[in-house]
C-alpha cells in the first residue's frame, strides 16, 4: 500500500465514524463527494441505488443547471485493483440506462435502479440529449498505472458506444488513489485559488503588452503560448479556475468548439489562431508583469478565468491528445480587483453564460460567514465550503450544508419545493438574495429541522424501498414538497415572520414526535394530488417540477379541507 492509498483509506475511516455507515457505503459516499463536488452532508438518499441486480452502478447523480444537465454515474469498489469484470458489468448498467425498452425497465427488482434510470431519463428527454453532459466513473483504492490492456479495451468498447456526439459530453475516468487524494486536495484547498506564472510574448521592440491602470483599478492585456494556457488547466482537475465548474465545458463535440480544436491543431491554421479567437479574460486578486526580455512573464494570484472557458478547455483537450500546435498563440485579458460587485459587472459584461455563480464563489460572502456564526449559537456547524470541518471531530456535532439550507428555506419559506428538487442553482442565483438576505437565521434552520424530521419519518417506515410505485417515488424525489406540506400543517400558517419560530425550533429539537402525526396525511394529500391529475400520473418527474402542483398544493393547504391518511400508514418516527 502506497501513501495515497494509506490517505484514501484513513478518509473513509472518518467517514465512516462522521456518517455512521458500513466501511463500504462510507467509501461510495467518500467517492461521491470527491468527484462530484456535492458535499456528504447534502448528500441526496435517492441518488444511492445499490443494491441486487444494479448492474455494477453504486451512484447516479443528476445537477439541473438550466436546460442543461450534468449526470454522474458512478461505480465503486473498496478494493486496490481495477477489475475488467467490473467494467463489462457497469457497461451493461449503462445499456440498461440507455437503450433497454420500458418494459425491460419495470422488471429490475432493484427499485432504486428503476426509478433512478425513469429519472435520468425524464431530465434527458425535457432537456435533449445535446445538453446533457454525462460524467461516468470507476472509482477504487487501487493505482490507475496499472491497468491491464484488457481493461483498457473495455472502457474503450464503453466510449466507442457512448462517446460519438449523441451527448454534449461523455466521458468515463478511471480514478484510483492518486486521483481521489489529488481531487481531495483541490476540493478542500483552503481558499480554492489558483495562482499562476505564465510566460507571455514581450518584445521591447514591438509593443506587445498594455498595461491600464483607473482609479485604483488595473488591467493588462497580453499575449500567451496555448500550451501554457492548456497546462494550468489540466493541473486543476476541479475546474476551480473557471466561474462554474470546468463540466461546464460544453464538449468537444460542439461546432464551435470544433473549430478551435481545429484551428489550434493544424499547423496551416495554428498560427492564426490569436487573430480568430476572442482570447481569454482572467480576474485575480493580484498580477505583477516581468518584461525581462529573457524570461517575460506574469505572476497571477488567485486567478479564474470568466470569460473564454471553452477556448481554455479546448486548448487543454488539444495538449492532452498531443495535437496542440506550438506556435499557437492566445490573448489574454487580466483584471486585477478584489471587489466582489466589479468582479460580478466583469463576468457579466463579458460572458453572460457565466453571471450564475456557484457555492463555491458565494463561500465567503459576509452572510455566509455571519450565517455559519449564527447557526453555532443553536448548536450547529453550518458548512460554506465542502469538508469545511474535516479537521474537527464531529462526534456530538451537527454539520449542515448551506446549500441543503437554502433548499428548505427555498421549499418552504419561498413555497418552491419543484426549483429546491430539481433547479437547485437557483439558490446561488436568482433566489440568492432573498435566501440569503441577512435576516433572522429562524426560518432557515426550522425549515431545515422539518425536512430532517420528514427524512427519518420516511426512513423509519422505510418508505423509500415501498412496493407502491407512486408512493415510494414521491418520498425519494419529492421530499421537499412534503417539506412543504407538513410545515403548514403542523404550524398552521405560510408566515414565517411570526414571533414564535424560536419557540417552533425548540419544540422540534425537544420533542421531534411533534411532526409526526401530519406526516401521514402529508404523504396522502401529495398523492392524491397526483392521482386526480392525468398529467401528473402520466408524468410524476415533470409534475414534481412543475409550478402548477406548487400551485395546487398551495390551494389544498389554504382551502382547509385535507384527505385523512389511510389507517395502514404507520406513524413511526426517528429522532432527527
């Protein structure tokens, strides 16, 4: 066992102790965090799917990001090895994903498969398969030198079906110790920087570089090789570089992008490409330009690149596959500023496909730091960056996402369960503001308490795994419009401007059996909902993120007349 794998292993010891789970499920949930992102505490319970018969997929995650989306399918073994059995058996989940007929479909005994599989292929048909990116993985604790050449043809077999422009984007990655410590590390970067040196054209002869300084401001415009370009994004394997994660690459697929693979790797073209392409603008908190005429160069700290993903990310394709052409020149624009509202004017102005920002850039936003010291007052750790509190022991500890956070508060507070279900982006966008205003900490931390009580009521009954198609889909997909429900119910009330939310928040942390007799007639009320829409039965994914059932919902609860639950529907419940 080398260091890496040692590392690998001591992880998923502390998860295993953090999380409560089986050394094998703690290193699926280690694996997932690590390569999607998403931290473990935000971790969705429908997204796990093994099990009998799951065809070798552990995993299958789905992010909306407006009309596109990125679908994680991941298969995991604690082992130090790459088998190639394992690769012919996740080729058959993804077939099953993909081209087995409906029918086939409702045979597989693994219910969580089944409904994983209806789901991922609901979000492709409403966005099309050009914008939907898919992102497979076999992940182990083994050494990804060392496959053997039959495992090779097997994942070459997986891309020659799956990789031919039916998707924006597939891609399948063998990872091993040395990619998961290497992911962990830039995942957990204390301050998710990129700082840089890269050489630039200079000649003191011919002007080739501008340097602008306005009002305390300074930019510099100059002129770099693409291959250096191309190594400072292959070195970032987390895509910190970019406003949005690098997935927000749209492929190599695209005809624009095509045509700067093209250009920058034909030795006819390559020499052109400065004149053909818009460049690259980069922010940073600092930049210092050596014109030594020997070594020219510009010292970056903290850089990300707003406008030019696609032309970075073809750049780095193009070195990868040993195609980049030398004499391939890029422009660069740099601004240095650390003024968060001028860097939100720069992103916009100058690529308005990146104005969404993501969790990570809203990290350290001064209500995120003043809502994580407000969270401790109640006793909880309130996690602004993944693996905030991976140092500490979280024995008697409660850690909560603030992305789970702003989905609750999103569902209930905003009355929008189907944008906190399945457009949750919009908690760092266009809902960003009124989540995250500054005020009282009380609605989003009771809001969450009863999504957590909804969670271990439906744990308890086991709902999750119910032979009632409709019911069990609902809790596994629709558990923030059952958020939604039995807050009104059990408060009685869509206010949440009340004076007695402290008073709520005590009685569900005292005495969490409080919720526990709405939470059957909730789960009734959500699906006879369904059951008396044709639309809805026809399709469950759409109407879950549908605004007409949002609607509806609203409509029943303020209406006053409520169905009664079924006697046969256990009221057990969990502490949360």
């Amino acid at each position: 066992m080398n260091l890496r794998q040692q590392l690998v292993e001591e992880r998923v010891s502390i998860t295993e102790q953090d999380l409560g789970l089986p050394r094998d499920e703690a290193f699926e949930r280690f694996c997932h965090t690590t390569y999607t992102g998403i931290s473990s505490h935000a971790f969705e319970a429908g997204d796990w799917v093994d099990g009998a018969e799951d065809k070798q997929i552990d995993l299958i995650t789905i992010v909306d990001n407006e009309g596109e989306a990125d679908i994680y399918i991941i298969s995991t073994k604690f082992v130090k090895s790459f088998s190639s059995n394992a690769i012919i058996q996740f080729r058959n989940g993804l077939n099953w994903i993909f081209n087995k007929s409906r029918s086939d479909i409702e045979s597989i005994e693994n219910v969580r498969f089944k409904d994983k599989i209806n789901e991922v292929r609901s979000t492709i048909n409403g966005i099309g398969y050009s914008n939907a990116r898919i992102h497979c993985a076999f992940i182990t604790n083994g050494l990804s030198s060392n496959l053997s050449n039959e495992y090779d043809r097997e994942v070459l077999t997986i891309l020659q079906e799956y990789d031919n422009s039916t998707f924006q984007d597939f891609t399948f990655e063998s990872i091993g110790a040395d990619e998961l410590i290497s992911m962990l590390n830039m995942l957990e970067k204390t301050d998710r920087s990129i700082d840089a040196e890269i050489p630039i054209r200079y000649d003191t002869n011919n002007p080739s570089l501008i340097r602008y300084h306005s009002e305390g401001l300074k930019g510099l415009v100059c002129s770099a090789a693409a291959t250096d370009i191309a190594t400072i994004v292959n070195q970032d394997r987390s895509g910190v570089i970019f406003d949005s994660n690098i997935r927000r690459f749209l492929g190599s697929s695209g005809e624009v992008n095509r045509d700067i693979n093209n250009t920058c790797s034909d030795a006819s073209s390559s020499y052109q490409f400065w004149f053909l392409n818009n460049g690259i603008t980069i922010i940073c908190d600092k930049f210092d330009p050596t014109t030594d005429p020997d070594n020219p160069h510009v010292k970056v700290t903290n850089l990300q690149i707003v406008n030019g993903c696609q032309t970075a990310s073809a750049l780095a394709i193009a070195a990868n596959s040993g195609s980049l052409k030398a004499d391939t020149r890029v422009l660069l624009r740099i601004y240095e500023t650390q003024d968060p509202e001028l860097i939100d004017k720069i992103v916009l102005t100058t690529n308005n496909q990146n104005r969404i920002s993501n969790r990570d850039l809203k990290a350290n936003d001064s209500v995120q730091v003043d809502m994580e010291a407000a969270f401790l007052t109640y006793g909880f750790l309130y996690e602004r960056k993944v693996n905030q509190f991976r140092s500490i022991s979280l024995e008697g500890k409660r850690v909560v996402a603030n992305e789970v956070i702003g989905q609750c508060y999103l569902a209930t507070v905003m009355k929008k369960p189907a944008d906190a279900r399945r457009r949750k982006y919009k908690v760092w966008s266009d809902y960003y503001n009124h989540i995250f205003s500054g005020n009282s900490i009380e609605p989003h931390l009771l809001s969450f308490l009863i999504y957590e009580g909804a969670k271990s009521w439906i744990n308890d009954n086991n709902i999750s795994k119910s032979t009632n198609n409709l019911e069990r889909k609902l809790v596994n997909n629709g558990i923030f419009h059952i958020t939604r429900i039995v807050a009104f119910l059990w408060r009685g009330t869509d206010s949440w401007t009340t004076n007695n939310l402290s008073e709520n928040i005590s009685a569900v942390l005292n005495s969490p059996e409080v919720l526990v007799s709405h939470l059957p007639q909730t789960l009734t009320i959500l699906t006879e909902l369904i059951e008396s829409n044709n639309v809805f039965m026809r399709d469950l994914d759409g109407a879950l993120k549908s605004n007409i059932l949002e609607t509806e919902i609203t409509r029943i609860l303020h209406q006053g007349s409520y169905p009664e639950a079924p006697s046969n529907l256990s009221q057990g419940f969990l502490p949360i």
